[in-house]
C-alpha cells in the first residue's frame, strides 16, 4: 500500500470499537470445567456472529467432544480471509478463548467480569490472556477491508478451547485430528509479549504440573501418637523435593526470562474441615518449568525417590502423578518465515529490532514446533496474565494492530 500512514491511521480511529468489543467479550466468562465453567461455547457463538458482521464469513468449527459440559462440545473456530496471492502459504494467528478462574475475589478492585477502562488501560479476566490480541489481529483486518484491501497471503484466524487446562480439546486436538496445518506457513501465537514488544518468542521450557498425594492416618489432634499426619508429610516432602531439584537442575540459560527453571509448589487441596483432626490424607501440586536441556523424565526419578525416601520415614505412602506433562519442543530457528515477516512488520511499524528469546509459560506454540512447523509467540503487554486486576494498556492494543495490519500485506 503506497500510503500505509492512511491504513494505520484507520486502525487507530478503531479504538473504541476494540475496546467495545473486548469488554463484550470478557463479560462471558469462558471457564473450563475443571474451573466450574461451561467451556468456551458462549463466547465463541458470539464471536461468530461479530466475524460475520465484519464481512468474515468463511468460518470453520471443529468441535472436541466433552461430556464435561452442558454443550458436550468444546469449539475450536477458523475464520479464513483469502490472500491476493494463492502461490503463497497461508498466515495463521492462534488466540485461544478460554480464560483462568479470577482466584481471590477480594484482590479484585473491580468485578473481573465486567471489563471497566481506567487511566488508558482495560481491566478484566482474559483482557491480555488472550483477549487483547484476539481483538487486535481481527480489527487490524477489518481496516484492510475498509480500505478495499485484501491480505497477500491468505490469513487464517484459529481461535482455540482449552488453552489454560493443557489444549486437550483446543489446539492438541486441532493438530493431532485436523488436517488443517499441514499446508504450512508462518504460525503467530500472540499469547506472550513485553512491554516494549521488541521480544519474539521462538523456545519454551519443558512444563511439569506434579500431583502429589500423601496417605496418612487421620485421627484426633490431642493423639497425635494414634494417627499419621499426612500433611507434615507432605510439607517435608515439599521442601526437600524443591530443593532436591534446585540443586540438580541450576542450569542458567540466557535465551529465556526467568533463565532458571523454576521449581514451584502452587495449589493446595483442603484436607480436613475441622481444626482438631489430623488430616489422613493431603494433596498439592508443583509447577515445574525445566530448561530444554533437562530430560523430565529424569526429573520424576528423582521425585519418586524423594517421595520413596519421605514415605519411609514417616510412615506415610505418597503417589504421584502429572496433571500436565510436556517435554520442551525444538526452538523456532531464527530465520523461520514467522519470525521474519513478523520482524519486519514491526520493524515497518515501530522502527525498533527485535530479538529472540524464551519463555517458562506453555503455549501453543510448543504443539506446531513438536510437528516441526515454525511457530513464534509476540505480543506487547506488562505480563500481568492470571493475577488479580488482569489488565491492558489499551494503546498497546492498537499498536499491536498496526504491526497485524502490515504484517498482512507483507510476502
């Protein structure tokens, strides 16, 4: 386009309708069922609708079964606009529509179902994990179109299930039961980012989500001596088990922020209602992100030995098992095509070099890397994804627009 100042122009007069749209669209929470939601069925019926109010009407379900929800279906989307040019292998852009439970509601300033703009941001659950780029990447071509443009390559919008439990019905069955990808080309998973958004994620770490169940005897609280407590067993098993693996995995690998791995006890189960009983039985979990170059089946030796070692001397039986389980996936070379044009787009767009580097979180990424497709993750956000008073800075929305928009007419 000669005069891409008009086009970037027309996505910056859009910003209150993608402020419009995603506050419509974290208004319907998206909760899998592990979480005490529905799934994502609500949202994407809407999501629908608006694609189709804005001239995308090719529009594709493949729907993972799942008699978990009321729907019995968890919606996987393709929305595909043609490309001006057919030799050219498509762009695909994969958000995900699920979100994260809000956690501890008093942490909340606002209700974070119910998006409110303050100060130039947008607060609410799924506003950057993964509303905002979801919003961006399909408004960046509704102004290609007010233009009477048409994108280069084809560009095909994935919007998946399940993204936040593990991708069973989202993308892990988009790619291991659909034969959509096998086309090629570039992949962009905008689901990560920094402020600056100079930082193009082409590597993940290896995810470990450890359950672990400690076996005791439960029993009055005043008679210690006639039960066995499950949960001093399982609070010995947590320290020494982190520390276990502290020291066996210190490898810092400089490609990735944090450049450890990290090693973190997260959930707890409840055990016992009652303050005067010893618990019987008590469950938590470790999230573990091991840099590539550990092997975790390694590290589950070491976690049943531990495990092994606690049970004897503390008379206590402890199983383990994974809630997720992914060996990091090959890195996304540096001149991959999804690394180049996105590089260029943002260069044509902000005038800054970006770099490569890597992440402990999972995302989908990781899935086309393990079929050898390259894939990247690139977004401009504050990283504030799953806490309380989730949030975007709204010109960060728009900007990153601008780079889809340019990207598009891109070869």
């Amino acid at each position: 386009m000669e005069d891409m100042g008009k086009l970037l122009d027309a996505v910056e007069a859009k910003r209150d309708d993608m402020v419009a749209f995603l506050s419509k669209m974290i208004s319907i929470p998206a909760l899998g069922p592990e979480n005490g939601g529905v799934g994502e069925i609500e949202k994407v019926e809407w999501i629908e609708e608006q694609l189709t109010n804005m001239g995308i009407t090719d529009l594709k379900r493949y729907d993972a079964p799942d008699d978990r929800v009321p729907s019995g279906i968890r919606p996987n989307l393709v929305a595909t606009v043609p490309g001006s040019d057919a030799s050219l292998a498509p762009l695909w852009i994969v958000c995900h529509t699920d979100v994260v439970p809000p956690g501890e509601m008093s942490l909340w300033d606002t209700d974070p179902f119910e998006a409110v703009e303050k100060d130039g941001m947008l607060f609410g659950r799924g506003t950057e994990d993964n509303g905002q780029e979801l919003v961006a990447s399909l408004f960046a071509m509704q102004a290609l179109f007010d233009h009477d443009l048409q994108p280069v390559r084809t560009v095909k919008f994935v919007l998946v299930a399940d993204e936040e439990l593990g991708s069973t019905y989202g993308i892990r069955y988009l790619v291991d039961n659909e034969d959509i990808f096998s086309v090629g080309g570039p992949i962009i998973v905008p689901d990560g980012g920094v402020p600056e958004g100079d930082l193009i994620e082409t590597a993940e770490k290896s995810i470990v989500w450890l359950k672990v169940q400690t076996l005791g005897k439960q029993c009055h609280a005043s008679m210690p001596a006639n039960g066995i407590n499950a949960h001093r067993a399982a609070a010995h098993y947590m320290v020494q088990l982190e520390q276990v693996l502290r020291d066996k995995y210190p490898n810092m690998d400089p490609i990735f922020d944090p450049p450890e791995s990290t090693i973190e006890p997260t959930k707890h189960e409840a055990n016992v209602d009652n303050i005067n009983s010893i618990p019987g039985e008590d469950i938590f979990y470790f999230d573990i992100r091991l840099n590539p170059c550990y092997d975790p089946d390694e590290l589950m030796e070491e976690a049943r030995a531990v495990a092994d070692k606690i049970g004897e001397e503390m008379r206590v039986k402890i199983n383990l098992s994974t809630v997720q389980y992914e060996k990091a996936a090959p890195p996304t070379p540096a001149d991959d095509p999804s690394v180049t044009l996105l590089s260029k787009a943002i260069k044509q767009v902000r005038g800054i070099e970006t770099k490569v580097y890597g992440i402990g979180g999972g995302t989908c990424a990781a899935f086309f890397r393990r079929k050898g497709l390259g894939a990247v993750v690139w977004a401009t956000m504050d990283e504030v994804a799953h806490e309380p008073n989730e949030r975007i800075v709204i010109k960060n929305m728009v900007d990153d627009a601008k780079v889809y928009a340019a990207l598009f007419l891109l070869e």
